[in-house]
C-alpha cells in the first residue's frame, strides 16, 4: 500500500466554532450526603484572542496590516532549559531549538487562528490535518515498514560569523546527509557519534526504533521499521527530532553547549547567560517566506531578534510584562489576569485550559487498597470537583481534561470526550457522592479508611490541601510529604514513591500514551493493562498515516480509561496568554507542531512605532 503526502494537500477539519465570551460556572451548594452533578464543560476551551476593551478589536484582522521588519520580542521563561541536545532531552523542553532549528513537519500557519483557524495551536500536538512540510518537502508511505522522505531543496544552515561552530559549517546547505546522521543519532544508531543516553530510550519500545535508514539521493531519505508501528516512528522523527550538521557534533561531541547550536531556523544564538537569558539574532538566510494576510511572499523573521529571560518567579515575570520588559506572558491565573485587564485595558489576549493536576496512586503492588478499582473510584466519589471549579478556580476550569486535553483540536478529531457524552456510569464518577464512596470502601473491605503518603512539591501545597480536606470526609487522609522541586522531579521521573504523587495524568499529548506505556517514566501510576496495551498497538498502527481513523481510538477508550480510576485527575483550570498591542499578526499561538513552543515567533512583527508612542 503506497500513502502519499505532499505540503499543500491538507485535509481540512470540521471544528467547533469559538466562543466569544468568558463563561462562568454555577456553584451547586450540597450536603455531604447529597450528590452533587457537575456542571457540563464548555463546548470551547479558548475564547478567541482580544484586547478588554471592545470586540471589535478582537475581531479585527491584524494581518491586514503591513508587516515591519525590525524590533526584539522578549519571552519570560520559567526555568532553566534542562538540557539543549534534543537527541539526549525531549525535543519540548529545548526551547532554543524552536527558534534556530525545523523539523521536518510543522505547524501550518495558514491554519491556525492568523488563518483559517482550524485548530488554535494552544496545545503541544498539531495533528497531520494541521501540520506542513518544512525540512521535509513530501514524504510516503511504501507498505507498511518503509517512510520515504524527501528533504526540501534550497534550506541552507543559519551563518553566525561570530560563531566558531557555525563558520564551520559556513551556511552551507542541507542535504539528506544530515537528515540521515540526525535520525540515527537520535536513536543510538550512528556509529561515529554515539548517544548511549539518547531520549529516545526513555519514551519508545525498541518496536519503534527504525530497522534502517538509508540515503538514497541528495535529497532523499528512506526508513524502514517494524509493521505496526511506523505511525509512532514517523511521529518522533518528523516532529521530535532536531536536525544537526555532522561536522559540529563531530568536533564537539554533543550540542550541550548552547553556542555551538546551528540549525536551518529563522534566528541563531548570539549569546547565553546560564540562568538568565538566551539572545538570538535574525538569519538573514533564512528559507520561509510569509504565507498569508499582508506580507504574503515577504521573507521571513521580520524580527531581528528574539530574547528569552529566564524568570522563575511569577511576581517577577508579571512586573516584567507590566513595565514593557516582556512582550508576552502565558500561563497566567484568573486573578492575574483580571488585574493586568484592569491596569491595562488595551493589552491582548487568549484563553487556553492549563493543568490541572491530581492525585496519582501506584497500581502495582496488590497489598495496597488502591489496588482494588472500588477503592480509587471510591477516592473519584469523593473528590467534590464542583467545588473545586467554583471555590478555588472562580469557576474557570475544566471538568475533564484526562487522558485528552480539552481542546479544540482534539474535539474536532474525536479524540475527546466531554461529561456530558460519558456513560452514565462514568458520569456518575464525577459526581460528588461521599455516601457511595463510604459503600464502595466497605465493599472493598476498609470501612474506617486508610492512611496515603503522598509526595509533592511546594507549589501543590495548596490544591492538595483541598484534596486533602475533602477525603477526610470518607475516612481517607492524605499524609503529604513536601520536597524540593529538583527531589520531587527525581522521584517521579524515576517512579520511585512508595504509595501516592500529586501530578501525572496529563492530556497534553495523548497519542504518546506517556501515562499508559509500562515502561515510560510518565506512566507514574504502573498501569500494565492489555485493552490499554493494544489501543497503543492499534493507534500505533495507524497514527500519522490515516489521522481519521486512529484519533477516535482515543476517544473509544476513554470511558474504559477513566472507569478504571488510575489517576485521579482534577479539573484544569483556564490560564491566560497576554500581549502588548504593538506585536502583531499574532493570537494566542503556543505551539506548531509536537512540543513546537515559541516556533511563532518567526511569523509575527513589532509595531516599534505603536510602542514608542505608549511609552516603551
């Protein structure tokens, strides 16, 4: 069977239409013995972008408006990047490769909200239908072991004359050569630049390691790998996967030092202060021109740098944005949020669901209570989500968002399901029922309770503690056990709590199935379920090579997912992205592509005018 796909042909998505207002949600009062049914979510998870001040601002086309080239637009980062070689760190959390670096595939921003706005690219994962050839200009599908790749000609590598690494590489242009040794070096395979560490071992089964990666002409690349799992291959080395120069790796050894980065993006480093700020500077050769609105065909950046400050204080990145220092902030709460409105009124912004966290108890070891699934969907029954959406949310958050994040994109494809399109007997779960949860304990054989240590960091402290307050009520105390952030992340990467986490169960990626892979230092509660195993196996079999089908397995499979209780999952509250007026041809854009954060930024301009005139 041959698929084939090229970068304009595009299947385009039926999508809910956005909403235009903030909704609230109406607090439900009950007893302890009543149930207490949550409110339906939303149909819409992101109000679309606008300014406080009228409409008609929101609804007005900024990329009408003619381009400028020139200006510096400055990112507040949270924390330190953890690592800068994507072959070695999830390609997500390299944040300086969204702007030196491509993938082969991308977010299409044709389709996002500055176009059409089939997805609002405010989540980690751009499906197929969303997505474009970048560094890969088409590619196929030969049967069921074999991707063949065809690398777009005329990408040459960003030249920083000021760059040891780079002079090296001397702005030469990309062939299938590097594509190859990239793959490989991803995966441990290349023999003269070995990665005996590489990310890859930590996140995939051998089964979707390719079997072979051969050149077959300047611009091709072939991979062949094992028969149901050529979907999830093609996810890791189209979109998670950075594309290096072999020259630099073999003078350099690896890519962890951040001034020896070169790639084919739209900017490159110029200077890294660890801990503090990583600097970029345009390449003037870059090979993307704008495809939509006003500057249609002009070269891209129009910036000519982009600047990340690492800000792990809130107060400070807020101060920051406040005073012009910060273009841009994202992840802000409800209360934030409403007092920079109010400050001021003209600044933009988005609406986008965040996480909410939860409760994650290990499933492995049979001498637990929680083993037995009466007893977590007994800890579900008393979990009062309600309350937890209007007391400590303001009634801005999520009922669901597990295993699938409640976004636009993933309702389109029929990966999520809402509350309202549940079985009545998984509603029922997430409904506040003390009573029932008291029956169930019974049944299971623990009528007074039991105790849980439960390991957390310091910013949990606060929702845990309404967690905590809450099951109580049923017999069950949380004892928490607060460690540093660096302690608490070692022992969830490595699973190594004895009983509970506060964390795990994200929705942001589910067609990783981080949460679920036995082996995956995501799947924090040790779930090793067949009928779980093989909707891995079987979306595996058809994940990026027919998106209609394999999408909607997800979906089928939540009631089940959810019935079983692994991970109690709260509601995600909404968080806020804002921005100063004067950056333009931009609304709310987070992510193009896989783990793409900040990969915007090439795409959008600064009013320097408009900027000066507001006094910064």
């Amino acid at each position: 069977m041959l698929y084939k796909h090229k970068s304009g042909f595009i299947k385009l998505l039926s999508l809910v239409t956005a909403v235009s207002l903030l909704f609230s949600i109406t607090a439900c009062s009950k007893s302890d013995n009543e149930t207490t049914k949550p409110s339906a979510a939303p149909s819409k998870t992101q109000q679309p972008s606008g300014s406080a001040s009228t409409e008609a601002d929101a609804a007005s086309s900024p990329e009408q408006e003619a381009p400028q080239y020139g200006g510096i637009f400055t990112i507040g980062l949270a924390s330190e990047q953890r690592g800068f070689d994507s072959a070695l760190f999830n390609y997500g959390a390299t944040n300086h490769l969204k702007q030196t670096s491509n993938t082969l595939i991308e977010g299409d921003w044709t389709k996002g909200p500055s176009g059409e706005h089939l997805t609002d690219f405010d989540t980690s994962t751009a499906p197929l239908a969303v997505s474009f050839g970048a560094l890969a200009e088409s590619w196929e599908f030969i049967g069921e072991d074999t991707i063949v790749f065809h690398i777009r000609p005329n990408v040459h590598f960003g030249l920083n004359p000021n760059s040891e690494a780079s002079r090296l590489v001397n702005g030469r242009e990309l062939t299938a050569e590097d594509v190859a040794f990239s793959f490989r070096r991803q995966f441990n395979l290349e023999p003269s630049a070995p990665t005996p560490k590489a990310y890859a071992y930590t996140r995939l089964t051998q089964d979707e390691f390719p079997t072979s990666i051969e050149v077959t002409d300047k611009y091709t690349v072939t991979v062949r790998g094992k028969p149901g799992f050529i979907g999830s291959l093609f996810y890791w080395l189209t979109e998670m996967t950075g594309i290096y120069a072999p020259e630099v790796v073999a003078k350099y050894g690896d890519l962890n030092n951040v001034l020896n980065d070169v790639g084919t993006g739209p900017f490159y480093v110029t200077e890294y202060v660890q801990n503090s700020s990583i600097t970029f500077a345009r390449n003037s050769n870059y090979w993307q021109k704008d495809p939509l609105g006003a500057g249609k065909g002009n070269q891209l950046p129009y910036l000519d740098g982009v600047r990340y400050l690492v800000l792990p204080d809130l107060s400070t990145r807020l101060s920051a944005f406040r005073t012009g220092q910060l273009d841009y902030i994202r992840d802000v709460s409800l209360d934030d949020f409403k007092q920079l409105i109010a400050e001021n009124p003209d600044l933009k912004y988005s609406k986008t669901v965040g996480t909410g966290g939860g409760l994650t108890l290990r499933t492995d070891k049979p001498d637990q209570p929680w083993y037995d699934v009466r007893v977590r969907q007994a800890i579900q029954l008393g979990t009062d989500r309600q309350a937890i959406i209007n007391d400590y949310y303001g009634g801005e958050a999520s009922l669901i968002n597990f295993p699938v994040s409640d976004t636009q994109t993933f309702r389109s494809l029929g990966a999520y399901v809402g509350y309202d399109d549940l079985p009545a007997n998984v509603q029922e779960l997430f409904n506040y029922n003390p009573e029932k949860a008291k029956q169930l304990l019974k049944e299971a054989g623990y009528p007074d309770g039991f105790e849980i240590n439960v390991v957390l960091n310091a910013s949990q402290i606060d929702l845990a503690s309404v967690l905590k307050s809450q099951l109580e009520k049923i017999g069950i105390v949380l004892n928490l056990e607060v460690k540093e952030d660096a302690v608490y992340t070692s022992i969830s990467s490595g699973r190594t709590f004895e009983e509970g986490i506060f964390g795990g169960g994200s929705g942001a990626t589910p067609q990783a199935f981080h949460n679920f892979r036995p082996d995956d230092a995501g799947n924090t509660a040790m779930i090793d379920d067949p009928i779980v195993n093989k909707l891995i196996a079987d979306f595996a079999d058809k994940f990026m090579i027919a998106d209609d089908e394999s999408w909607p397995l997800i979906g089928e499979a939540t009631p089940y997912i959810l019935e079983q209780s692994w991970y109690l999952t709260l509601p995600a509250p909404y968080t806020f992205q804002l921005w100063w007026p004067w950056v333009k041809n931009y609304n709310g854009e987070y992510s193009l592509g896989g783990g793409h954060f900040y990969n915007f930024t090439h795409y959008i301009w600064i009013d320097q005018e408009l900027k000066k005139s507001l006094g910064y």
